[in-house]
C-alpha cells in the first residue's frame, strides 16, 4: 500500500488515534495483510508507541500480518462442525495444497478456522477475503478452488454465493412492527426526557444482551451522571456461538436500531452514538453506510434533528475485527478507543465512566429496537406482553437439529417445549438443548416445560439442539476450544485454567480419563468462576458444571478407569514412529503390553 493510500486512510478516520483499529481494518481489507511498514506508519503518524500498534493487530484475530491474495476461514460452531465443516476443510486444503493456519509457499492462500461467524442457520459457511459464504458444499468447494487458481479476485466470484438470507420462521409484536423511519421520533417530539422516560419505565425493558439489566435504570443513571457529553454505544458484537438474531435486525430492521439509539441520545443528552459491529459481519457495513445517509438526508441524525435546535446527533459505525471478548461492555469500550480489547473493572460502570470516561450507554441492538416498540404501542401496552418480571418479546437463533433453524419471535414466557416444537424438531430425540451458548446452560429434556424468562431459562437467544446420535463431548470439546481461543489472556484463571480443561476434556474423549479428572473438572471450573476478571471467565466453565450435573454417563461412559491416575500423554502412541523406524512391533517393544 502507498503513502498517498495510507494518507487517504488517516483523514478518513479523522487522525484519531481512537480509531487505529479502524485504519488497520480498512488497510487488511485492501491488502489481506498489515506489513511492518504499515504498522510503522500509524504508530508515527497517530504519535502512539510502535508495541501499542503491534499489540493491537496481534489481539485481534481478523487481522494479519504476512501477505496472502487469499484468507479463507472456516466457522468453528459446532454445529456447522457436525454438519460436516471439517471434511469440507480438508478437501479445500489437499486441493489447493495448504496446510491449516500456514500461508501456501507463493503466499496465494491461507485457510483456517475461526470462532462461530453468526451463520450457523445457513449450512456450512467462510469468510472470504472478509466476506461471508454460506452454503458450503463439495461442488461449492470444487468451484473456489479453480477460482482462486485462475487468480480471480473475490468481488468477481458468484454473487449468490454471498448471500445471507434472513430465515425469519416466527414473527411476533417487534418482527411484525410496520415501522416508518421516524416516527416514533416524531411522536416523542414534543415530549421531554422525564416523559418518554415515564413510557420506558411502564414498559419494563430488560436488556436482551446477557444480564437483563433494566433499560430505564441504565438510561437514568447515565442521564443522571454530572458531565459535559454522554454517549450511546450499540453493541453489536454478536459472538456468542448459535447467535445470530442482529444480524437480521441490522439486515431488514436497521431503522428501527438507529431510531433507538437516537430516542436514547436525545433522552441521556448525547451528541455522539457508536454502532460497533462485529468484523465478521462486514458483509453488513455498505448498506448500514446507506441507511445512515438516508436518516441524515431525512435530517433524522446530524443538526437540529426534526427542527429541534437543541437536538444534536452522530452515529459512527465502528467494526470489531474479531474477538469475541469485545462484546463485554468494558472491552468494547477499550476497542472504541483503539486498544486491545481486554475488559477493565466494572467499577465504575460505563453509564458513569464510560467512552472517554465520560457516562455512556451501552445497550445490546435488541433492546434498543424493544424500546422503540415500547415508544411506538404504548409503555402499558407493552407491559401486557410475557410475563410478570420479563416483559416483551425475545428473539431466538435456533439452529441444529431441527427442520427449520431460523429466528423465532416469542413472548417471555413461553416454554422451551413449545420453542423446539415451533422449530421442528423431534422433541423425543434429542439430548441435549443448549441456550445461550458455550457461556449460557445446557438444557436436559427435564428442562423443557420451564418457561424462557429472566426468572427461568434467562437466554441471550441462542438455542442449539443436540439430538441423540451427536457425541456431547465433541459438543463440549468443542466449547471447550473456544473459550481457549476466546481467552484475552489478561488473569491466569481464565487463560491458564481454560487451557488445562480443554486438555483435561480431550483426555476424557480419548478414553484415558479417570474419575480423578472428573473431579478435577469440577473443581477448576469453580475455581475458574470465581477468580476469573470478568464475565468470559466467570461463564467459561459453565457448560462443563452444566454437563457433568445433568450428562454424567457421557463422561463416565468414556473413563479408562474410574478411580486410578492416567497421563494426558499417550507415552506408547508417541514411540510409534520410532517403533517403526527400528521395525519394532513385538509386545515388548510397547510400554502398555
Ligand atoms: C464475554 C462477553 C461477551 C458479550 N457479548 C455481548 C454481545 O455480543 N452483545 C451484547 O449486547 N452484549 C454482550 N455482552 C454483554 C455486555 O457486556 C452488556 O451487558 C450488554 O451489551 C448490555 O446491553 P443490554 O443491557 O441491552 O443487555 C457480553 C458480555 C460478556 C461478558
Ligand atoms: S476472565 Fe478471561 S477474558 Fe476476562 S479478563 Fe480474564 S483472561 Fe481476559
């Protein structure tokens, strides 16, 4: 890349050493790589120390640093995994000659895999160069393997391929919302903050990303806190694997996001909102780019929004590049601000210190839509919907074995029973339902007349069903591998500890474990949870307590040998080549004989 290009990159982030993350992202999606020269420039250009800009690329896992014309990476959710995404890995890499994670010897290629990229209803699916493929099959493959050895450039690959449809199965109050943008806007004109905040305290919002928070207390706080400027902060980082329910609200319901980002700036008096959108959702950004322009034209965002002089508002859509860590709101925040993104103490909260330490609010897209539902039929009319201490609708990302995975719009309430009939799938067959992914629990069939509500089966909205015939320890090894790979590194706990059960998880699978592993299981997945510096360690751990409670056979089933010690080594299975070497195959020539 040329200075004049890098100089372009500058002045379209403003110079602003809070958006180096954004500069590198916009130099790996022209070049596939970011050379030392190009870190180089930035850490003398934006007056930031050359580690701090290494430090950065090297966090975050769309980004790399050796040149390649192509960057393949497979979805490691498994439930594309048990679909058969490893075999389809294997035929691309003998085909194209690559080894996993090595950069092909003429720096053509480079495949590998990376954590769940939201797609896990829509087959087996890649990014490309950055960009999403779903539907992955053998004849699929075949065709990308000539394409990228004619040297065809991506932007001229099969347009089909790269679409990503919305699979909405079950539409309730907010799918089925007839939403102009505006309006609600514009209802709310002539309403001050404390009035509009009176509807949102009717309506009783919980925060759909995780811990349920009420979205008038937030806003209140925030509103609350003495300070010169607020902001609002979308958060849209979407990681969690079996989750993909924004990735359809950004692509048919945007307006109704950025309606609820600004109804929240206009209540908390904030001039500046940030959408932050997870890398592997790039496929998103253009049209999101033009749905901002459009709200600007219908002066809905910008100046004096709907004539009101004193009402000021920006929104900036910022992309993760890759980790999933980032969806914690203080990581999110250290992102926003151009670092690695390593979660800070949660005291104090964002909607005190947040964004440039001043308060901010950061809501999950969910919510913020919910609140523009709730502004739109009335905060007691909302109210009405679910049950008593879980208003509303929730959005559910169902996908494995089921007849039609997809989203589903239920009211709070509703039983996981009803949840997995609705989707098809074959209730008397499966053996296991796991709900919110590798971070939420893991749901027995004496677990489906609970109701999904806060004060029950409490869900980000993922739900992945296991029938019977899927090994629950590939499940959980599989888990296992991503809270690895997830790990920011910061404590020890949750860097060491996840590793050590990944390894302890593999022994079980391969039949060396003994009841001692078990028990070690157990015991660091505690440890783990309450030493661990913020949520991805305290929720690490919790399919393997889920499991070992509700799933013991699967594990014991496995056991070499209940009670005694075995090695995770296999010490005769390592001497294997040297056995062949010396033409050794005699029973003393093996340890375990
Ligand atoms: C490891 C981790 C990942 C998270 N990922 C997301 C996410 O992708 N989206 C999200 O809205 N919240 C996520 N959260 C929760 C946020 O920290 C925060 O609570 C949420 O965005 C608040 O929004 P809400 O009140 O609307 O739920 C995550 C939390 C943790 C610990
Ligand atoms: S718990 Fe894990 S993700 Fe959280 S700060 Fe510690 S190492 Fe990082």
């Amino acid at each position: 890349m040329d200075v004049i290009e890098l100089q372009a990159i500058l002045a379209k982030e403003q110079h602003h050493p809070h958006y180096l993350l954004q500069m590198l992202r916009l130099v790996q999606e022209k070049e596939n790589y970011i050379s030392p020269q190009v870190m180089s420039f930035f850490a003398e250009k934006l007056n930031i120390p050359l580690t701090k800009v290494q430090g950065v690329v090297d966090f975050y896992s769309l980004l790399n640093t050796t040149p390649r014309d192509y960057h393949i990476l497979f979805s490691n959710n498994i439930i594309e995994q048990l679909q058969g995404k490893e075999q389809l890995m294997k035929q691309l890499m003998s085909k194209l000659g690559v080894e996993l994670g090595k950069v092909r010897a003429d720096n053509r290629v480079c495949i590998d895999n990376t954590s769940c990229i939201g797609m896990s209803d829509q087959g087996i699916s890649v990014l490309v160069n950055g960009l999403t493929i779903t539907n992955l099959d053998e004849q699929r493959i075949s065709e990308m393997v000539d394409l990228i050895e004619k040297k065809i450039p991506v932007s001229q690959w099969n347009a089909q391929w790269f679409e990503v449809k919305d699979n909405i199965q079950r539409k309730d109050q907010l799918l089925s919302t007839d939403f102009i943008a505006g309006s609600v806007l514009d209802k709310m004109k002539n309403n001050t903050a404390d009035q509009i905040m009176e509807i949102l305290k009717v309506a009783g919002i919980r925060g759909c990303g995780g811990a349920g928070f009420p979205l008038d207390s937030k806003w209140d706080f925030c509103r609350q806190t003495p300070a010169d400027e607020r902001f609002v902060v979308c958060d849209a980082d979407e990681g969690e694997p079996g989750t993909f329910k924004d990735r359809i609200l950004f692509q048919s319901y945007a307006d109704l996001v950025f309606e609820g980002m600004t109804i929240c700036a206009k209540i908390i008096g904030a001039k500046q909102g940030f959408l932050y959108l997870r890398g592997e959702y790039r496929y998103l950004l253009d049209s999101l780019e033009k749905i901002l322009e459009k709200r600007r034209d219908q002066n809905l965002l910008g100046t004096a929004i709907l004539g009101d002089s004193n009402f000021d508002f920006e929104i900036k859509i910022f992309m993760g590049a890759g980790a999933y860590i980032c969806g914690a709101e203080t990581a999110l925040i250290e992102s926003l601000h151009g670092n690695r993104g390593v979660p800070r103490r949660r005291l104090p909260y964002p909607v005190h210190q947040g964004y440039n330490k001043k308060p901010t609010v950061v809501n999950n897209v969910e919510t913020f839509c919910l609140a523009v539902k709730a502004l739109q039929m009335g905060g007691e009319t909302f109210a009405k919907l679910g049950t008593e201490q879980s208003h509303g609708t929730k959005l559910l990302s169902i996908s494995g074995d089921c007849k039609k995975p997809g989203i589903y719009e239920f009211q709070y309430g509703v039983s996981v029973r009803e949840v997995l009939e609705s989707c098809g799938a074959d209730i008397s067959n499966i053996q296991m339902v796991q709900n919110s992914g590798p971070a939420g629990n893991s749901l027995s069939p004496e677990d489906f007349d609970r109701k999904i509500a806060f004060e029950d089966v409490s869900t980000t909205g993922s739900i992945m069903i296991f029938n019977k015939d899927k090994d629950l320890l590939e499940v959980i090894q599989n888990f296992a591998n991503f809270f690895v790979h997830e790990s920011c590194g910061f404590c020890t706990p949750c860097r060491v500890g996840t590793s050590i059960i990944k390894n302890l998880v593999n022994k079980v699978r391969k039949g060396r474990g003994s009841n001692v592993d078990l028990k070690e299981m157990q015991d660091l997945s505690i440890l783990i949870r309450n030493a661990a510096h913020c949520g991805l360690g305290m929720t690490a751990t919790n399919h393997i307590s889920d499991t070992l409670k509700k799933f013991p056979q699967i594990y014991k089933e496995r056991l070499h040998n209940s009670e005694s010690l075995h090695p995770t080594f296999d010490l005769d299975a390592a001497l294997e080549d040297a056995r062949q070497i010396t033409h050794r195959q005699d029973a003393a020539a093996h340890l375990s004989a």
